[in-house]
C-alpha cells in the first residue's frame, strides 16, 4: 500500500518523552512517509528528542518556547531556509499550574489562568502565524484537546478553560486560512497516560470508568490519536477543517 504522507514535510511540536502523543504522532507520519522536523522546550528536552528522533526520518530539530515570540520569528526563519514548503504542522502543547489542576476552579489565580491560555491556546495562534509563510502549497495544522473543554472533568479545571479557548481558535483560524488552503483542526483524545497525564490525582480510576462504560469498552490507544493525525495531515482530510475529531473509544457520546 502507498504511504499517506509520502514527499511530505511536517513539523511536529510538543515531543517531551516517549509517552508524549506527539511521539506516537511523529512515529505514525514517520511510517507513512513523511519527513519531519521536530521543536523542543529547553536543553532538557533537546537531548531527549535527540534521541527520540533516531528511529524517526527527521531532517529538522528546532528551539521552540511558544511563550516567546522570538522563538516563533526564528521557526519561521529555519522553516523559510529549508528549501521545500511545510505541508502539515502538529501543535501537541500544554501547560497549567500543577495546583490549578487540584484547588477548586473558583480559586484559579489571575496568572495561572493566563498562563494556561497562552501555553494552551494562544500559542496556537502564534504557532499558526508562524508557520503558514512556509505553507506556500497548503496544508494542514492540528491540535490536541480533551472533553474537559466542553464538560466539566473533576481538575481539569483552568485546562478545560483553555482547552475551548483552543477550540474556538480552531475555528475562527481555520476560516481564515481556508483561502490558503491551509486547514486547522482538532483531535481529542481520550485519557492516555502520558506525564502530563500521571501527575493527575485519582488517574486509574477514570481509565478504569472508561474501560467499564465507553462504547469500545477500552482506552484509547496513542496509535489511534497518531492515526486520526495522518488522517487530518493527509490527501484523505482534505475536505475536513475546523473541526474536532474525537478519538476516544465514543467516550464522548455517553451522558451517563
Ligand atoms: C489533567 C488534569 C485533570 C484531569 C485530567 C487531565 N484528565 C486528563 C488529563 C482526566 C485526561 C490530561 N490532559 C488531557 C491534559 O490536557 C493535561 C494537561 C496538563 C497536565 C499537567 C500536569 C503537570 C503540570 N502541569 C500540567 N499542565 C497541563 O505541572
């Protein structure tokens, strides 16, 4: 079978670990085809996606705080040197204040509640801005999200805040960038444990309600985020923008 992303170009930005869905991301477009770049957070990072990308076709590795605006002018450079035009982006970045994840909503602070956005959701925005002058042939940007941004989850809290502030910046995005044909949409995954995720008060119990209760009776798979994400960055999701897909073994459907 020929591969999704064949002769494609796409950079992917939120890999911390093994367990980071960006990982399985860059993993699946690796096998379909495409070569990728790859952004970090800090020297800590750096030598782990170092390693990371060995087994991965990367072409690129690149600084990225996405809370610095210089940081974004000089992805938009390297991009813009690298000779070939980007065809799809994968934005997999979040942050909140570990204790706005356990104290109650109502006492989220004016600068953890900021914070949250502009990792969460403005860097979207940013990431978008950034990216699209090397979009010259379209492409595809997508995100990550969680239920949280529409349902109240028990501590998800100033990420669930955050989270539908990305969805909506889905939204008015990709009706701006639909005349590059440039598409932006979201995914949202079921719980998976990854770090982020493990440091979430009471974790087994809600992967173990879903096992119980979910249409597929199971969790979500990394693999099957990374292949809703070839999907959207491929040929196949060309009709498909400013949308949210949700990969969560129909979590999502179930109101009780
Ligand atoms: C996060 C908090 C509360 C409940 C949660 C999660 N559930 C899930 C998550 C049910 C699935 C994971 N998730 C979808 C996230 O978006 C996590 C974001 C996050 C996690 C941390 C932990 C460590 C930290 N800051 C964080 N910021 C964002 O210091």
């Amino acid at each position: 079978m020929s591969k999704l992303l064949e002769g494609k170009f796409a950079l992917i930005l939120g890999i911390a670990n093994k367990w980071s869905l960006a990982y399985s991301i860059a993993q699946a477009f690796s096998r379909e085809g495409a070569t990728l770049g790859l952004t970090y957070l800090g020297e800590r990072q750096k030598d782990a996606i170092e390693e990371l990308s060995t087994d991965l076709n990367v072409s690129a590795i690149l600084p990225c705080d996405v809370t610095r605006d210089d940081d974004l002018e000089a992805l938009t450079q390297s991009l813009m040197g690298l000779g070939r035009p980007l065809d799809a982006v994968v934005h997999s970045l979040a942050f909140a204040n570990r204790e706005d994840l356990t104290r109650p909503f109502l006492q989220t602070s004016r600068s953890g509640f900021l914070l949250a956005q502009d990792v969460s959701a403005y860097s979207l925005v940013a990431v978008a801005r950034a990216v699209a002058p090397a979009m010259t042939e379209g492409g595809s940007l997508s995100t990550l999200t969680y239920l949280g941004a529409t349902r109240v989850v028990p501590n998800y809290n100033v990420m669930g805040v955050a989270k539908a502030s990305l969805e909506a910046a889905v939204r008015y995005l990709a009706s701006e960038l639909g005349e590059r044909q440039i598409r932006v949409n979201a995914i949202s995954a079921g719980p998976v444990k990854t770090v982020s995720a493990r440091a979430i008060k009471d974790f087994s119990t809600i992967l173990d309600t879903i096992q119980a209760r979910a249409p597929l009776r199971r969790n979500t798979d990394p693999a099957e985020v990374a292949d809703a994400a070839v999907f959207l960055a491929s040929h196949l999701g060309r009709g498909v923008t400013g949308n949210c897909l949700f990969v969560d073994a129909g979590m999502q459907i179930m109101g009780f």
